[in-house]
C-alpha cells in the first residue's frame, strides 16, 4: 500500500463515528458517503473536484462518469484504496473505501454515521464497480 492511500484510509478511519449528514464535508458536523472520499483524498494531498448538486438518490450515470478516470477493477482484485460503487433500486448511489480485500469504510444512512465493516454477501450483491485511483 502506498503512502497517498495509507494516508486516506487513516483519515477515514479518524472519522470513524461522525454522523451522516446528506452533502456533509466536514467530520465536526456530518459526512455523506462522497464526502467521506473527499476529506481521505483531501487529507493525502489530492486535488478532487467536489459536486454537492445531488439528491438523496444520486443520479447514477453521473456517479460512475465521475470515477470514469480511474481504472475499473475487477470484483475480485479489491485492494485498500479502491473505491467500491454500489447501486440500489438497480443504480448505483453508494460509495466506500476499501480498507482491504474484504472490507471498506464508509458513511451509511441506515447506521446514521461512518462505519467499517466487511464487504459481506450484502455488499457484494450490490456491487456496482470498483475504481482504483492511478497510481494505486
């Protein structure tokens, strides 16, 4: 793992427990699933360009144009640092970070904040993608 991707896992891992909040960009007071990958991107010293013009069902095809960019990966080549898509009601309109093969860190509705937990049977039914940032 290199240090850029040690680095965003660790600032995720720091916002272990912060509240969802929908469009949330700052750990003090709540963050969504995007915004979660955009204070770890931040935190390694990335340039990311941020969009908070979504609803609560973000437009798919808008998601996965934005990670257009980076390489898909396949389902079984999960590494720390991918960035894992998932879709409901058939699109996709949930991100994570993966800590490694078979778990992630992400901002959750139903939990009400940033959790980590394994990508189990539940997450891998919904798998929409897999996004590897150049350079991982």
């Amino acid at each position: 793992m290199n240090d850029r991707i040690a680095q965003m896992i660790a600032a995720s891992r720091g916002c272990i427990g912060t509240p969802f909040h929908h469009q949330g960009r700052d750990p003090a007071n709540g963050l969504d699933c995007i915004g979660l990958l955009i204070v770890a991107a931040r935190a390694a010293g990335m340039q990311v360009q941020d969009r908070n013009d979504y609803s609560r069902r973000p437009d798919g095809i808008s998601l996965i144009a934005a990670l257009a960019e980076h390489g898909a990966v396949a389902a079984d080549e999960i590494q720390a640092g991918d960035i894992l898509v998932f879709r409901y009601d058939r699109q996709p309109q949930h991100v994570a970070l993966a800590t490694g093969a078979d778990s992630m860190i992400h901002s959750f509705a139903p939990a009400g904040k940033v959790v980590e937990t394994d990508i189990g049977p539940y997450w891998r039914r919904r798998l929409a993608g897999i996004y590897r940032l150049a350079g991982n």
